[in-house]
C-alpha cells in the first residue's frame, strides 16, 4: 500500500499524532490524515516522505601491531571518540591512536543517518619498541609486477611474521621469517587487486610498517 493512514479521533484535544513505521530499507510513502468530526469524515490532501535508514554498525579494525585503526565502513563522513569523548579533527576512515583507551568510530550516510560502533580497547602505545634501531627496505616502489623485495637491517628477534594488509586492513598474504638466518625475502602481489598495501613485520606483539603500491 502507497498510503499510511494517520487518523485523528473526535475529542481529542492534540493536532498531532504520532505514528510508527517498520522499514527495512529506504522507502518513499505517501501520508494522508483522515478527520472525524462527528458523523462525517474528511480526507487532507497527501504529503510525500521520505524515510531513510541508519549505517550498518561499524566495527573497529586495525592494522596487526600498530597503533593504526580503521573503520570497517565505506561512509559519507567519519568521527573518531575516546572513552565517549569526541577527538577533534579525526574524521577519517583510518584513525592513529595517540593514547591507550577506547576508542569508537561514528559513520554517516548521505542521508545524514549514524551509527556508532561497539568499544575498541586500545592498549598498543608505549610499549617498549623493539624495532626503535631496525632498518626496513621495500623495492622496487611502486611494483608493477607485483614481485616486491623486503630486506632488514638491525632486527633483534629471532623469528618473525609478515603481513600483507590492503587499505581496508584485511590481510591479502601471510608469511612466518627466521630473522636470523637471513636479511631479507620475497612476496609476490600479483595476484591481487591494484593499490596501496600495508607490508608489516610483527615480532613480540610489535610491529615495523611500510607502504607499496601495486600499479597493476
């Protein structure tokens, strides 16, 4: 049905009436009043509405080892909080946590609908950095064959993991390194989409980033 039906019943004293209308995605329907004034009843002229529906709720990812997060949803508009608090200028989709806590993310539609996502506790700032003396080399940058070099300097662990995160932090590859039995080694992105991609070395819960673009 085009029409939602408001009625106001004789003596009643309020002009308004309050009506709740269960959608499952955004609708365009038509509102005409019907007036009852004693035996007789008149019908308003119909009024178009447009009803919208909130963002899926976001989650908060972020990015293995480092203090980078990352909103899960594509929106119109972003803003960042910390314990409930709102951060001034964090209206990105990837934020960088400055300090411990929790943080949330609100997103907006283009119909200026929000939701907020569930609490993210951040707890990663202020460890000891036992990359802080590490050099990390990835070439050649930009790929256009998808075959990059990583090579280390100064890596004080023995073992080690990389990954391989594109630009919304899902991991594309994976690989397990013995740090100490060589400087260096090989991924291979051509199997995967064009763009910018995140290539991480985490050891003892810390990591050492850098970006490569696949120009494919």
């Amino acid at each position: 049905d085009d029409f939602i039906n408001w009625y106001r019943i004789a003596g009643l004293t309020t002009s308004s009436i309050s009506y709740n209308i269960n959608v499952s995605g955004p609708v365009t329907r038509q509102v005409k009043a019907l007036i009852a004034t004693g035996c007789s009843t008149d019908t308003t002229g119909s009024v178009t509405l447009t009803l919208d529906i909130n963002p899926t709720k976001p989650i908060v990812g972020y990015y293995l080892g480092t203090d980078t997060l990352t909103c899960s949803q594509i929106a119109t508009a972003y803003q960042w909080f910390l314990n409930n608090n709102l951060i001034p200028g964090a209206t990105n989709k990837i934020h960088v946590a400055t300090v411990n806590g929790t943080y949330t993310v609100q997103v907006t539609n283009n119909a200026s609908c929000q939701s907020i996502s569930d609490g993210y506790v951040h707890s990663l700032v202020g460890l000891e950095n036992i990359f802080a003396n590490t050099l990390l080399w990835v070439y050649p940058n930009p790929t256009n064959t998808g075959l990059v070099t990583i090579q280390w300097q100064g890596l004080t662990v023995n073992k080690a993991t990389i990954y391989v995160t594109d630009l919304l932090g899902k991991i594309v590859l994976q690989n397990n390194i013995n740090v100490q039995s060589s400087d260096d080694t090989n991924i291979d992105l051509s199997q995967q989409n064009g763009g910018l991609y995140f290539i991480t070395i985490t050891a003892n819960g810390q990591s050492i980033t850098r970006k490569v673009s696949f120009l494919k």
